[in-house]
C-alpha cells in the first residue's frame, strides 16, 4: 500500500490497514494541499504519467502520484484524498480505479486539512476488487473525526442500498435504472473528445442489453457547481491554513530586517509567503477575500446557496432517499419511495478530456489559461459539493470506436474513465455497478 503525502502521521486509516495486515510501502506524491488538478503544484516536480512515460503527460491530481504508483504496478493499491475530484481524475488519466467514497463514512484524522466540508479519503487500485477490500477495511467510525457518520446513519443506507442490489443483481441487470445526467456532456467534451463520447455511449448500450434501464436525467444546477466549489473550496483553505502562522505551527522564516511591515506582519509575511507555493498562496488570497464582511453575501453564501441546490437535484432523482437529510423516518421514506421515477445510480465520463502532455500545462508563460486546470474538475465536483460516492473505472479506449490507432500520441489511445455516482452511503451498489462496468472494458 502507498499512502498520499497529506498523512504526516499515522492516520486512522493507515492504522487500521497495518492492523488488518497491509505493508506501507511509502508517500506519493501529490499538488500541495492537495489543491490542483493536475499534479503540477508539488515541491516535488510533476508526476509524469506512467501509461507511457516517454509521452510524458499528466497523472491527474492532486493524487497523481498515488494514481500512478498503482498504474505502474508499484503497490496493490493506494491511499489518496479527494476534495473535488482529486481521486478520480488522476484515475481516469492513468487508467486505474478510484473511489471516493460518501462524506464522513472514512476517517480523516491524521489527514491534513485542506477543506473541511469537502475532504474525503479514498482508494485507488487496479481492479474494483481490490479497492473493495481495501475501502472495507478503512469504512469504520472514528470518534476522534468530528465529521465521522454514526453507525445508524451507516445502517440505515446500508439496507437501502442492499434493497436496490437485490433487485437487479442475478443473471441480467433487469431492475437497475442507470440515470444519465444531460448536463454531464459539456461544450467542453462534446467538442474535442468524441471519443470519450462514443466509448460511453457503447458502454451504455451494452448495459442496456444486459437489462438495465437507462434514463435521461437533468440535474440543472450542474453549471453552477464549478464556481460554487472554488469559492467554498479556497475560503476553507483560507481558514484550515491559517494554522501556518510561522509561530506555533510551519516554517518560519525570520524577516529581513529592512522590511518596514508592522510588528505582526514581519512575521507572518516571510513564513507564508515563503512556506506556501503559488497555487496555494492564490487560494488563500481568493477564500480570505470570499470571507471578507464586503464580499461574503455575494461569494461565500451565494456558493453555500448553489451548494444546496445542487444536492438537491441530486435527492430528486434517486429513487434511494438521502439518509443524511431525509425528514420522514426511514420506513415513511420507504414507504414513499418514488422508486419508478428514480434512479439507482449516475453514469458520466470522469472527465472531459484523456491525460494532458506535461509540456503544455507547465508552460509557465502568462499565455497560458490556467483556468483550465480547474475546468478539469466540472465533472467530479458536484458528487463532492453534495458528499455523495463516486468511483471512476476505466474504459476501453477504443470501447466505442473499435479501431484501435497506433499514433502513441493521439488522445485517443489514453485510458478514459467513466464514473458511477450513487446516493449518499450506498457506496457498495457504486462498487457492484463497477463490477459489471470493469467487466464488460475487459471484454
Ligand atoms: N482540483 C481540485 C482543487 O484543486 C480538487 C482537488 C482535490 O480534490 N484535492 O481544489
């Protein structure tokens, strides 16, 4: 096993899997605070993709060194957080399995915070098996996580979920309705990655064929969620790094003495200047300014706003009530349950694009869009926002095309994820539709 670098110590995780026998082999690498999509924001230089090095493109972040370390067959499996994509994305580029599984049901003691209401722990392994048996393991409560679910919460999804299983799993999927949201094909994918498209859409016809029933669902406050999870996401960073002070906690780097700062900003102007790298530093100046008393209205709590709206349309269109916010007990829910409008799960592409090269996202030139990066996450981020379990499982490449190319350096011979989203605390129905999904790539 691989642990990601955010663990400086032994967290709860890394305790429970020494416990049930695993070796830790090492820290990967990954962007600093874990804030990046593409694993190019690390004292440590870039993760270079190992689905073929020599192309050197990006692993996908901000896990990617956990993603690659799996893809390169250096471990069984991986430890990694993902705050708003963070697994899955480095995943979908390396063409591993990641989880991430609902909010609160994996302790992140020990795992240093970058946004708290965000933060989860995950899995990333070759196979959906292996995650399995390494998400069970670490799928405990934890009383020293504040935010850790309680074990009636835990049950309560667990029977909803086995409830759904039961319906479908047998010989043929008949019973289990996959939803496919309509604003999970952006401009952005629809434009250059017809590929991804035509993998997907083969994926769905051969879940078709086996029984499921796909249904065309719309979760219109999708196009709010990326702007909504970068105000949130920075204003906590603001707040969990303040702890960096150069005085009782990270480096501290005496001030020069010409400088004419106040007494207070000669100290913390060199230690959080110097002890933060770029990204980071711009993420605190952008999630202070968002908790500032003149911006917050308009920031902070229009992004709290869209926050909800968007865990919302989530909750209208799974046939399993939220357990989390349900106000009706959970037998008058079950009771309600609007099970044939519903749907079981979410089936998208992980993300709108296969692995970048390298060169072209550190050209450090002011040319350069560095908006894109975040564009990265447009597809992860709502399951993130709303807590809910999401695992990318790659596909085929040439899944749907079926004319494999031999140009190394076409997109179309990188891997490509597709990401199964469930309702909170249903992570075991996400990793059963894995099963089926990694079997029929394999075919
Ligand atoms: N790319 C996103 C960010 O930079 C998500 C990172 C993560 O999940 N840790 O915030």
């Amino acid at each position: 096993m691989l642990q990601d670098f955010r663990s400086p110590f032994d967290a709860t995780v890394v305790k429970l899997l020494k416990k049930a026998g695993a070796q830790i082999s090492g820290k990967t690498n990954c962007d600093e605070f874990g804030m990046g999509s593409l694993n190019i924001h690390s004292l440590h230089g870039p993760v270079i993709n190992p689905f073929r090095v020599d192309s050197r493109r990006a692993a996908g972040g901000s896990s990617g060194g956990s993603s690659a370390a799996v893809a390169a067959g250096l471990c069984d499996a991986a430890l990694g957080t993902d705050t708003g994509g963070s697994i899955r994305l480095p995943a979908s580029y390396c063409g591993v399995v990641g989880l991430k599984p609902s909010y609160g049901l994996v302790s992140r003691y020990g795992v240093v915070s970058y946004a708290d209401s965000l933060d989860t722990v995950g899995v990333l392994a070759q196979d959906v098996e292996r995650v399995e048996k390494v998400f069970e393991c670490i799928n405990k409560r934890d009383c020293n996580d504040p935010t850790s679910v309680d074990e009636r919460l835990r049950e309560k999804a667990h029977l909803l979920a086995t409830k759904s299983i039961q319906r479908w799993s047998g010989e043929s999927l008949k019973g289990l309705r996959i939803g496919i949201p309509q604003e999970y094909f952006p401009s952005e994918l629809t434009s250059s990655s017809y590929h991804i498209l035509a993998s997907i859409r083969h994926l769905l016809s051969q879940l078709h064929s086996l029984g499921a029933s796909i249904v065309p669902v719309s979760l219109p406050s999708t196009a709010y969620a990326l702007s909504a999870y970068y105000v949130i996401a920075s204003a906590e960073g603001s707040s969990c790094l303040s702890r960096y002070d150069g005085i009782q906690y990270g480096l501290r780097v005496p001030p020069s003495p010409e400088s004419n700062f106040t007494s207070t900003s000669r100290t913390y102007s060199p230690s959080r200047s110097q002890g933060f790298g770029r990204e980071v530093r711009k993420r605190i100046l952008l999630g202070t300014y968002a908790l500032s008393a003149d911006a917050f209205d308009n920031y902070f709590l229009q992004a709290q706003r869209v926050r909800k709206m968007v865990r919302d349309d989530f909750d209208h269109v799974f046939s399993i009530p939220n357990v989390l916010y349900s106000k009706l007990s959970f037998e008058e829910k079950d009771a309600n349950d609007h099970g044939e409008d519903g749907v079981d799960i979410l089936i998208h592409p992980s993300a709108i694009r296969t692995a970048p090269r390298l060169d072209d996202v550190l050209d450090v030139s002011c040319d350069r869009d560095t908006l894109q990066d975040y564009v990265q996450d447009v597809l992860t981020v709502p399951a993130s926002l709303s807590g809910l379990p999401a695992m990318s499982v790659p596909m085929r490449p040439d899944a749907g095309l079926n004319q494999p190319r031999d140009n190394q350096q076409s997109d179309e011979n990188w891997p490509i994820g597709v990401s199964i989203v469930g309702q909170w605390g249903t992570d075991e129905l996400v990793l059963k539709v894995g099963r089926v999904i990694e079997r029929l790539s394999r075919r």
